[in-house]
C-alpha cells in the first residue's frame, strides 16, 4: 500500500507496474499473482533502518531474529531461510548462513522493492518456493529535478530507540540524454537498542558505510548498457548467535562485507518487435569475518556467486484481437563457499560450489481487452560439489511451470487465477556439513553427519482471487481498490535438521552425543488468505489489510513451527498539497500463536503504533524534506513468535534531505 509523494498526481490509469512477476513492465493490478511494492516514498517516510522496517507492514510477510538487522530473518506464508529468493538489481544473492540475515543492504540506496508472495521458480529458479524479494537500487533519474542535469543530496537523520546518527551525500547528473551517473554514499553509527521492557538490548549497537556508483549509457537511444558498484560494511561486537541475549562466551569482533557488481545490456527498440534482448552479469561477495572475544578464535565465513541471465522479449500480434509477449532466456550461476577457523578449513561450514544452468520460456497471451494467459516453464540442471577432503557431489535437474489468468469481468471487477511450481536444490552446507555441532560435557560432543543424497525440495501453489478498482468513486482524482486471494502451497521433501541426542554409540559417532544430520522428512501444507483495502485520494487516504497462514506437516499431523499468527494492519492519514504536508498512523495487530508443534513456545498477542509527518515545501524551500516519526507509540512490550528476543520500544526518528 505505498503511497505518491506529496503533492504527487494520483496514478489512477495504470497504478504501479512490476517487472519481477513477468520480467517485463506490467501493470500490477493485471498479474494473477500476489505482489506488492514499496516506493522511494514510502521508503523514505519509514526511515528504515534496515530491510526489515520496510517488509513488515505487508500482508503474511513476518520479520523474526530480533532487533539487531544482521540477524533479522524474513517469512513469508509459513516459508522463511533460503526458501525465499532475495534479487538485488536482478542478480541473485544466495548467501544462507545460521542465524544470520540473508542479505546486508542500506535501505537509502534503494528506490523499489517488489515482493513476490507464493512459489516463483518458473521465471526464477531455485529457492523461490516462499516467494521473491527483488530490490532496486536508485538511479540518477530517479532523483534529477525535472529540467536539471546537475544534482546533489544530502541527508542526516538520527534515532533515539539506538541513539543512531545516520549522514549521507549523493551526487548524479545526465549529460546529453545519453549517460547517467550517480555516486551516494551512507554511513550509520548506532548504541545499543532500547527494548519494549526499558531495558537496552546488550551488544546491539553497530558502525555501518554503505555506498552505490552506477553509470547508464545509451549508444543510440535504442542499446543501452549500464554497470554498477553497491558496497556495504557494518562492524560491531555482537554474540556470535546475533539472534541471542549477549554473554561473554559468545562475544565476537564481527565485520560484515557486502560487494554486489553487475553489468547489464539491453535494447529497447519500438520499431523491432521481436528482437529486444538483455543481458545480465554479476559477481555478489558476501564475508564474515569473527573474533571472539574469550579466546581470540577467528571464523571466516565466505559466499562468491557469479551469475549471468541472457534473454529475449518477442511482442507478436497473431491474429486481431489476439497478441503475445513471449520471453525466452538462459540463466547460469554458481555460488562458491569457503570458510576458516584460525586459518584452517572449517567442517561444520564446508567448502562447496553449486552450479545452475537453466532454460526458460514464458508466454503472456493478451485476448482482446479483458483476458490474460501467463503459462511458463523452467528446466534446471544442477550439480554441488565438496571441495575439501573426498570429492562428493549431488546433482539433480527440476522442471518448474506456471499458468496464470486475469480476467477483466468489467472496467471494475477482475477475476485471477494462478498454479506455480518451485524448488529448492539442497545447499553445499546442507549436503556436506560434518564435524562437531555441539559439546555435552567431558568427551561428549554431538556430531554433524553429512548426507549428500538429499533430494530438492518442490512447492506446488495454487490461488485464486479477486481485485475491485474503481476511480472517482467519492472525489475527483481519488482511487479505491480491493483484493482478495486464496492460496494453498504443497511442498513436497521439506530438508530438515534432524539431531538425535543419546550417550551410546550410534551410526557416525563411536562416543556420547549422538548425531546431527539432514533429511528429507517432511511434505507440508500452507493454505491462507489475504485480504487489502485501499483509499486514496488527494487529501486522505486509508488502507486495512488482513493476513492468515495455517500450516500442517503432513507427514506427522502437527501444526508448522515456521507460521505466523494472524494479522491485521492498518493506516489512516492526511494530506494538505498546498503546505506540502502528510500526517499519517499505522497500526499492527497482531495475533497470539498457540497452534504451534510440540517443543515450541507459543506467543502472546500484541498491538503496535506508528505515527509519521513528511514536509516537503515548495516554491523557495523547494528541494528540501523533513520526515518525522514514532515507532510503537506506546512502547509496547512484546516478542514476536519465534524470536528469542524482545521487539524495539519507543523510537522517535528524524530524517532531513535536501536536494540540491
């Protein structure tokens, strides 16, 4: 439910338009599947502190792990880890490691984020069995004033919640419609984090840069090449379990390092409608680097993936009244593990490679105004291999396919209808893992054992549903919008960690302990609905949104740890155009989880409060934005479900920017 900038016309033709649910530029309101998006404006009135803050006003999307962002982990119905795609400028960012966030970005540097709810692999490949995460950094276009070709920002912003001053410059211009450059750079200084209870989440403050250099040129308005640098380093003394209370046995000096490089071509050529290829190339480099504080032991985690995706976009008119869009391509990536302890290979994180090569094809069939087909299909062929003592691979090969359809009933009411299919290959980690997992006294200690016969996991979704749009339905210039989906998600050889704990000797371990291994132990079932309302018009808005997810491990009868309670979410505001002023509130309500398996500790319902006011002048202050804002109002006392600690308290925030 992202809202314009003030003062901003109301898109009330087209609305926003994605590109990740079909790789091309659709409007969203015309794809069956479940997506929502986040704009610059939104991002900048949430003054996010990491990717968390902008994720978790969505409907079924939770945020778990805690405060500290390192560790934050994203679910999505009932489905969270490495079974979501995150795409950062359409390149893949594959690093999984325990307890740690999937991917390390600063949310200023970005200008969209998309999100894909239910299984995608039929465009995407591997691991988009709970969905997909698709982020955009920003260009120079998107922060030129109109008629400018020269331009400069800058940005300070502080939070009380950490004590986090937050400062940033960027600079960007257009030289004769052919080439854009942008440099910005970020830097974040934060104390430790007040909790809901009062008291201060120890070992929760961090030190983060973050900075993006990106170029776009045009030879001849019709091929275009762009490339671009996105870094991120953030250092901080945390527990080595960033999702634990702190204790001086688990401190570690950590530094996290982010490098994202990709070069991308394309053709956008009006008068050749079969031939508008693009290719994509990118190299991501995720490292962790831990010193822990007791003893001066040294981890160091690495994940290298390189990746390209070459495609074909095709706009056929067969017969009239009949036209196509068909989207063809190759995809390759392979992602490159490696980890030390004290300069030593490291069993419990194993070296490994996987690499994926893949086909795809997808078909958007538009019959006459108010009837769409998307059908889809994918072939990955993939192999994983351990780097370090015996050579053992895994390799495997997964078809994946889609069919959707949108029918446009009248000018206000459409009727969606969609099957995906997803999988998973199985990670180097999970296959190879070995060595110790945990010790239980005087020569007793649990052992990994590795298994590399696991097979991929495979998601089969299928929704339905239903949006009402309508415009100048109350006012002139205002828009209200409904839709409603149904969903049910079977996913078929869930990988699980199975660790067996005995004091005699067992297959793998000759002494006390017993065994940790991974298997392919579990078929499960999500079913839910969403459901969202929105009102927009020039000097209100409004939005309620409901999620549900309900669960079942259908192999044993019990309810899915990994479900999030029930939700709703709200927000209300105003708008006063010629002052350039918003005042808006949110509000979470969010719902006890008692339908959890055995071992599980249920949750307590909670509600949460946001208040926000965004100034944006015009005429001589023109350029300048001030946005102030309050998390959880009442400094409200709450754990979400399945975190271990507490949520933030109160947080006054302010951002400044202004753009020269």
């Amino acid at each position: 439910m992202a809202l314009p900038a003030i003062g901003d016309p109301i898109e009330v033709e087209l609305g926003p338009v994605t590109v990740t649910a079909t790789k091309t530029s659709r409007p969203l309101d015309e794809v069956p599947e479940s997506v929502s998006i986040i704009d610059r404006a939104e991002i900048d009135q949430r003054q996010p502190q990491n990717l968390g803050d902008l994720l978790e006003d969505l409907p079924n999307v939770a945020v778990g792990g805690g405060p500290r962002g390192i560790g934050q982990a994203v679910t999505m119905r009932g489905l969270s880890d490495d079974r979501i795609l995150f795409l950062l400028d359409g390149a893949r960012q594959n690093f999984a490691g325990a307890h740690n966030a999937r991917l390390f970005v600063e949310p200023d540097l970005l200008r969209q984020v998309e999100v894909i709810r239910g299984p995608a692999s039929a465009l995407w490949g591997s691991g988009a069995i709970g969905g997909v995460i698709a982020l955009e950094t920003a260009d120079a276009s998107d922060l030129l004033a109109p008629g400018k070709t020269l331009g400069a920002r800058a940005r300070a912003g502080y939070q009380g919640v950490n004590a986090q001053w937050m400062s940033g410059a960027a600079v960007y211009g257009r030289i004769d419609d052919q080439l854009d450059l942008l440099v910005d750079l970020n830097h974040r200084d934060a104390g430790d984090m007040r909790l809901g209870d009062g008291e201060d989440l120890e070992n929760s403050g961090f030190e983060r840069t973050s900075g993006l250099a990106k170029g776009t040129w045009s030879v001849d308005g019709r091929n275009w090449f762009s490339a671009s640098y996105l870094g991120f380093s953030e250092d901080g003394e945390v527990p080595s379990n960033a999702q634990n209370e702190a204790a001086p046995e688990t401190l570690v000096d950590r530094t996290t390092r982010q490098d994202n490089m990709t070069f991308r071509y394309w053709r956008d050529d009006a008068d050749n409608r079969s031939f508008n290829p693009s290719l994509l190339l990118y190299r991501n480099l995720t490292r962790i680097d831990e010193d822990r504080k007791q003893d001066g032991r040294s981890d160091e985690t690495e994940l290298t993936t390189i990746g390209l995706d070459a495609r074909n976009t095709m706009r056929l008119g067969l017969s009239r009244g009949i036209d196509q869009i068909i989207s063809y391509g190759l995809e390759y990536y392979e992602d490159s593990a490696n980890a030390k302890r004290d300069g030593a290979p490291r069993s419990s994180a194993p070296d490994g490679s996987q690499q994926v090569i893949s086909a795809y094809l997808q078909d958007e069939i538009l019959i006459g105004e108010r009837l769409s087909l998307i059908p889809g299909i994918r072939f990955d062929d993939y192999s994983s291999t351990l780097n370090q003592g015996s050579a053992e691979t895994n390799e495997d090969s997964a078809w994946s396919a889609k069919i959707g359809a949108n029918l446009r009933v009248t000018d206000w009411l459409s009727l969606q209808a969609s099957y995906n299919e997803a999988f998973r290959a199985p990670s180097p980690a999970e296959l190879f893992v070995s060595g110790v997992h945990f010790t239980c006294g005087r020569g007793c200690q649990n052992l990994f054992v590795p298994n590399p016969d696991l097979k991929p996991e495979k998601a089969h979704n299928k929704e339905i549903g239903l949006r009402l749009s309508q415009q100048d339905l109350l006012a002139d210039g205002d828009r209200a919008g409904f839709r409603a989906a149904f969903f049910r998600n079977d996913v078929r050889d869930f990988i699980d960690r199975e660790v067996v704990f005995t004091f005699r000797p067992v297959p793998g371990n000759p002494g006390p302990g017993g065994v940790t291994t991974q298997e392919n132990v579990t078929d499960a079932r999500l079913e839910g609905v969403e459901i969202e309302a929105i009102y927009d018009a020039p000097r209100w808005f409004a939005g309620l949104a409901y999620a549900q997810t309900r669960g079942d491990n259908e192999t044993t009868g019990k309810p899915l740890a990994s479900v999030q309670p029930d939700e709703w979410i709200s927000r209300l505001g105003l708008r006063f155009p010629a002052q350039g002023l918003e005042i808006g509130a949110r509000g979470r309500f969010i719902a006890a989880q008692d339908r959890v398996p055995e071992g599980i500790e249920p949750s307590d319902s909670y509600n949460l409060y946001d208040i926000w006011l965004r100034w944006q002048p015009a005429e001589r202050l023109a350029g300048l934005s001030l946005d102030l804002g309050v998390d959880n109002l009442l400094d409200e006392d709450y754990r979400p479900y399945l975190s271990v600690l507490q949520g933030p308290g109160r947080n006054i925030k302010a951002t400044l920017s202004y753009n020269f």
